[in-house]
C-alpha cells in the first residue's frame, strides 16, 4: 500500500504544479506496473493528494480516500467540490476520521492514519519547504522508517529513502 502526502497548489509555482502533477501520475503507473502497487491511498486534499487520487485510478489502483471530517471539500470552489465528489465516490474504501465540521485535529489524524496503513510514502514536498502538513507527514514516515519517495519540484528530483 502507498499513501502520499504533498503540497496544495497555492504552495506550487504553475511550473511546479505541472512537473508534480506529471511526476505524480508517473510515479503511480510505475509503482502499479513494476512493483506490483494495488493500493493507494490519498488524504483527499486539493493538490498532490487530488492528482495521486486520479492517478491512482487512471493506473487502475485500489483508491483508498482518507477524510479528515464530512466537511472538507465544503469550503472549496464548485468545480473542486464535484471533483472531491467524483473521487470518493470512485475510491474501493473510505475512512471518516470526524464529524461534519473542520477540526485541525483530524488533518493531523488522517496524515497519521496515512503514514500507518502505508508501505511506502510518496511526498511531494519542496526542499524549501520548512513547516506544514507535509513536512510534519514526511518528518513522521521518517521516524517510523517507513520507506519514502520523495518527490521535489523544486530541484525536480526523485530521491528514495530507506527501501
């Protein structure tokens, strides 16, 4: 199983969002076709977590969608919301970590829930990044020893961890 962790756009350059989206969708027909990949899981956030959840369907991986609370997509534009809609209703499993209402708490308990079920984190994290969901999920694979490929759109690199 992967799980993947990532910026939002708005934390992207538009050069940065195209690399990371292809880079992505690379990365999950890959991990399907030569490592035998069946399960991807995504935290279902605008971004990498929204293009990992495409990808994982387009390369025909079992979609695991984990919601931090009912609530998430609420707050996004209508074009976005309809897409989150889509996802889930395409994912093989959800899990709903809370109620109907945002709670900072539950972002922290997805990322947690993502580094748990996972046999490898994907993170697509900037180099110059220093704080946020991301890091903090990518810091937290880390002191688990969980395999991670980290993916930088800052240097455009590939760089694996720990396999």
């Amino acid at each position: 199983m992967v799980s993947v962790t990532g910026h939002r756009p708005t934390g992207l350059t538009p050069p940065q969002q195209r690399w990371a989206r292809d880079a992505v969708g690379l990365t999950a027909h890959r991990l399907a076709s030569a490592y035998g990949t069946r399960v991807a899981w995504s935290g279902m956030a605008l971004g990498v977590d929204t293009w990992w959840a495409e990808s994982a369907l387009t390369a025909e991986l079992d979609l695991h969608a984990a919601i931090p609370f009912t609530a998430q997509a609420d707050r996004w534009g209508a074009a976005d919301r309809r897409r989150w809609r889509q996802l889930c209703a395409a994912a093989a499993a959800e899990t709903v970590l809370g109620g109907d209402r945002y709670d900072v708490r539950m972002l922290h308990a997805r990322n947690d829930l993502l580094v748990s079920v996972c046999d490898l984190l994907v993170a697509v994290v900037c180099s110059t990044a220093t704080s946020g969901g991301s890091v903090s999920t990518l810091t937290k694979a880390r002191r688990a020893g969980t395999p991670v490929l980290w993916i930088d759109p800052v240097t455009r690199s590939f760089t694996r961890e720990r396999w």
